[in-house]
C-alpha cells in the first residue's frame, strides 16, 4: 500500500473514530499551517519580484514596468491557469454563499504568483485579497480531498483565509474577524473555535519563518479627551474618500470595458494599459507604486515632511493609480491601498485642524495617521471589528482604542448611506448572488424542486368524461389535476376542483362535459432544476398557491406554499444551528 492509501486511511479513522469538533480542530491546525505557508511564500515573492524590476527603476523607460507586471499577471491567469484578475476576496464570498466552499485547485496558487508580479513591479494593490483566495483554496481543497461535508468545508475555507490573513499581517485577531465579519457573515461557536486556531497557527508558523514583527511600528500617544471627539470629524473625511474610491473604482472598470471593446485589447493588454497610467502617475508621486506601507511607517512616526496640498495630491493620485491597477484587470486587493489612503485621510485630516485650531494641544499627527487607517478601512470593507482589531495587532497602539472605535463605527455608519454594499459585495448583490447563511435566498438555494415536489397528484385525460372524474376524485387528496394528451402524454394544462364544483349536483352534464372543457390552458409551470426562489417570487407575484413541475413537456408533480414552508423551517434549523 502506497503512501497516499495510508494517509487515506488514516483520515478515514480519524473521522470515524475521533469527535467531529475534536477533528475539525485538527483540521484547522493542518489548514492553518498550509495558510500561513502560502503567506509567507506571497511575501517572499513581492520581494523577489521587486528586487528583479529595481534594477531597471533609473531607467528612462520605468515608468513601464507596473504595465509589464500586470499584463504578465493577467496573461499568466487568463491564458495558462484560465481565471479571472480581480480582488479574490468576493470569488471566496460567493463559492461560500452559492456552492458550498468549493473552490478550484489552481486558486491556491494562481493569484500568489500574479498578485507578486503585479504588486512586486509597482502596481497599486495589496496582497491580501489574494493570499486570502489561496488559504479559501487550500481550506476548500483539503477537505474535498477528505470527502467532508459542505458545513464542515465551509469551516475549513475561513480557517484557510483567516490563517492567510493573520500570517500576512501578524495579526491572528484580526484573521479571525475578518473571516467571520466578513467572509461568512455570521457569528457561530461551531466556526469561531477552528477558526480562530488556524489564525494562530498560520500566524505562529509566519513568526517563526520570519520573525515576529510588528508592521507598522507606533510611538506612545498622549489622547485627549478633545483628540477623541475630533476623531468623529475624521469618521466623515474617512467616509467620503472610501465613498469616492469605491465609485472610482467601479466607474474606472466601466471605463476599461469600454475602451478594450473600441480597441479589441485582451484581458491582458487591459491589465497592461491600466499599469501603464499607473507608471506616468508614478514618474510624479513615486510613494504611490507598490503597497506603500514604507510611506505609512513615516506618517505613523511623524516623520512624513510633504505639506497640506502635497499630501492631497498624493491621496489623490493613489486613488488614482489603485483605480487604474484594480479597475484595469489587474490583480490584487484593496487592503493595502486603503490604509495608505487611510493614513493620509488622517494625517490631511490632522494638518487641517492644527492649522484652524493652533493653540489646541493636539496629539501627535501620528496618531491620527494611525486612525485614518481604520477608518477608511471600516468604510471601504463596511466592517468596523475587523478594522479596529488589524489595527491593534499592526501597530500595537492598544492606546488608541477609544478614539478607533468611534472612527470606525462612524465611518462604516455614513459610508453605508452613500454605498449601501462593502467593495466585496457591491457587485455580487447587484448579480443577485449574494446569500448569506440563514437568509431566505440562502435557505431556498439549499432546497431543490424535486426535494419538495408533491408526486401523488392523479392525471387525467383532456378526453375525460365529468362522470369518471368524479368517480376518480374518490381516490384523491388534491384540488389540482394535471391534464395529459392521450396520445403524446404530454402536458396540456390544469384543472382546479373549483371549477368542476358548479357541476357536480346535475348529473345530466357528467356525459356531456370533458375535462378539455374545464381546464387552464396557459398555466405557470416550473421546471425541476429552476431554483425555488424564482418559483416562489412567480408564485407570489400570480398570487399562486401551487405550481406544476414539468420537464421535456412531461408533469412531474406539484410544488406547493404549504409543503415548502415545511421544508423551509427544516432546513432553516440545519443552518442556524451550531451542531
């Protein structure tokens, strides 16, 4: 017996044998260290990629390298591994919401080769979006190749992103509430604890390998009690600037389509175009290319130097250029980017106030730096927790924690009135294809028509006498009855006992009246593999109570309120339950 048949045996044992919650605690320590691993190996990679292209940054010609970086990113997805660019984050959402966490192999390596190339040349994006579809991958993978269930999948594809996560940034908390914040978008003891042990486990194997550093290093800051009410003021500047990212986003990938359509450019010559602005932006503002997180360490420590309206031109233009490498195809996420814009939000923020209000002791422009991160992080993902955690664990400004909850709370407050959905969800909300647990889209995607289709229903012929109808409504518990051609079988229509009623009491009419009289000609009819959610929005908006099933012109049974409700409350306890 070879080593692979041992190793399967030896997981089927363990299943088994062992308690299921004691196995996926097992299970998320295995996910955790392949998470953490596929981390560390992004960040090595970012930094082979950028040592590559350093050497050619003097060259007159420079300014091309974001654009072959991330056409080479995108040919490498597009042509040989056959995926779509994009953030990673929202493909992670939806093959949780809609297929169980199952995710394709290829994911737990695609996007750490092509995010490197597209971050490592100068590209305006972060790694995290993408470490967290490879650790969603490697969760996803791991326990297809166990044979496990769909909960338990679903389990292991957050404890493989929270492990990406918490490795990334040496930040196990913020992984965690990430995952359940974010990722699944539910709060459950049976997830929680997996979850939270593959955070550290990535996290500790990532200390190890690379020692345990703090990102973002923060000085000790004095807080008043009028720094924290001014804090509510940079809630608002956070919120508009996430607000115009996300729509500048959006509108710049409008933009993208439109001219690759005129021009007839490849996905991959997008991609390229997109970095090539990015690289004439970066002749200018060279802070803007790459992750940026050198140009926060210096305005968390107070030593950023640039002016008021410099440092508004460079927000600016790294929206600017973030907007071009997403917005074109490239490949990456939006984290990093949000907290460079977010540290110079606050940092602006800070110069503004010192300049209105100079004989205000105010706390160093660091600190407000520090805030501004969080708050345009809360808007942009639309979640406060996860924020205020990355921002604890980076920085380890445990000091601020007052003044970063109120900006985060407020910030993901007012950003939701002008964008009511996170960047991650925006544009699977607006494709219908966002179901959370729990929810009615989620728990009728679970139910199948053939699982609550009704099957004793009596046919009958449209040639049919009223009398042998009568005789037949004898054996039969229904008020529908589908009506059959003789001679094709096929489906031709409904009769309702209701309208045959009228003529029961007068028996002279039982020979002289068919049931091709007395049917419905033009019925709404479902088909078995319709989703019951369609089925139930036709329903309620005929104002039905039932539907006939047909397939290849063939009735297959009935689906109806009543029976579906019943499976609805079965399936609805499946899923909100933590057992």
């Amino acid at each position: 017996m070879n080593m692979t048949a041992w190793m399967k045996k030896g997981w089927s044992w363990l299943r088994t044998h062992m308690d299921p919650r004691l196995f996926m605690m097992l299970m998320a320590i295995v996910v955790g260290i392949f998470g953490g691993l596929a981390a560390v190996l992004l960040h090595h990679m970012i930094e082979m990629v950028a040592g590559l292209f350093s050497g050619y940054r003097q060259r007159a010609w420079s300014f091309l390298l974001p654009a072959i970086g991330a056409a080479a990113a995108v040919y490498f997805m597009e042509k040989i591994v056959r995926e779509g660019g994009g953030h990673g984050v929202p493909e992670v959402i939806y093959a949780v919401s809609r297929h169980g966490g199952l995710i394709r192999l290829r994911s737990t390596f695609s996007r750490i080769f092509a995010s490197s190339m597209t971050i490592g040349s100068g590209g305006s994006a972060g790694p995290e979006a993408p470490v967290v579809m490879s650790g969603a991958a490697i969760g996803s993978n791991i326990a297809r190749v166990l044979g496990l269930n769909e909960r338990q999948r679903v389990v292991l594809v957050g404890c493989g992103a929270a492990s990406a996560i918490g490795s990334i940034f040496n930040a196990p908390v913020a992984g965690m509430v990430f995952t359940m914040e974010v990722l699944l978008g539910q709060w459950r003891s049976s997830h929680l604890l997996p979850i939270t042990l593959a955070a550290v486990t990535g996290t500790q194997l990532s200390r190890r390998l690379q020692g345990n550093q703090i990102p973002f290093e923060s000085a000790i800051f004095g807080i008043q009690l009028h720094d924290t009410l001014a804090s509510a003021g940079l809630a608002l500047v956070t919120a508009v600037v996430a607000i115009i990212l996300m729509r500048g986003m959006r509108r710049m990938h409008g933009l993208s389509i439109s001219v690759a359509s005129r021009l007839r450019l490849s996905l991959w010559a997008k991609a390229g175009m997109g970095g090539l602005f990015v690289g004439i932006i970066g002749i200018f503002f060279p802070v803007v290319l790459g992750e940026g997180y050198h140009a926060v360490r210096e305005m968390i420590a107070g030593e950023f130097s640039a002016g008021i309206s410099f440092v508004l031109l460079i927000l600016l233009a790294k929206m600017l250029a973030t907007a071009f490498t997403l917005g074109w195809g490239g490949v990456g996420g939006i984290f990093a980017p949000s907290l460079v814009m977010g540290a110079m939000a606050g940092l602006l923020y800070h110069r503004i106030l010192v300049f209105l209000f100079p004989a205000v002791s105010w706390v160093n422009e660091g600190c407000f730096a520090l805030l501004g991160m969080a708050g345009l992080l809360a808007g942009v993902l639309q979640a406060p927790l996860t924020a205020i955690f990355l921002i604890f664990e980076i920085t380890g400004g445990y000091e601020v924690v007052l003044p970063l909850m109120v900006v985060s709370a407020f910030s993901t407050i007012l950003c939701r009135y002008g964008e009511p959905h996170s960047i991650y969800l925006k544009d699977l909300v607006a494709r219908n294809e966002l179901l959370r647990p729990g929810t009615d889209g989620r728990v009728l995607l679970d139910l199948r028509i053939f699982e609550v289709m009704e099957k004793d229903c009596i046919p009958v012929q449209r040639s049919m006498l009223l009398r042998d109808f009568v005789h037949l409504l004898k054996n039969s518990r229904r008020n529908y009855f589908p009506v059959e051609d003789a001679a094709t079988g096929r489906f031709v229509g409904m009769v309702h006992l209701d309208d045959v009623r009228p003529y029961l009491m007068d028996q002279m009419l039982y020979d002289t009246i068919l049931m091709e009289q007395l049917m419905h000609r033009n019925v709404m009819v479902v088909h078995p593999d319709d989703e019951l959610k369609d089925a139930l929005e036709i329903m309620d908006r005929q104002g039905l109570f039932s539907m006939p099933v047909v397939a290849d012109h063939r009735f297959m049974g009935m689906i109806s309120k009543a029976t579906l409700l019943d499976h609805y409350r079965k399936e609805l306890r499946v899923q909100t339950s933590d057992e």
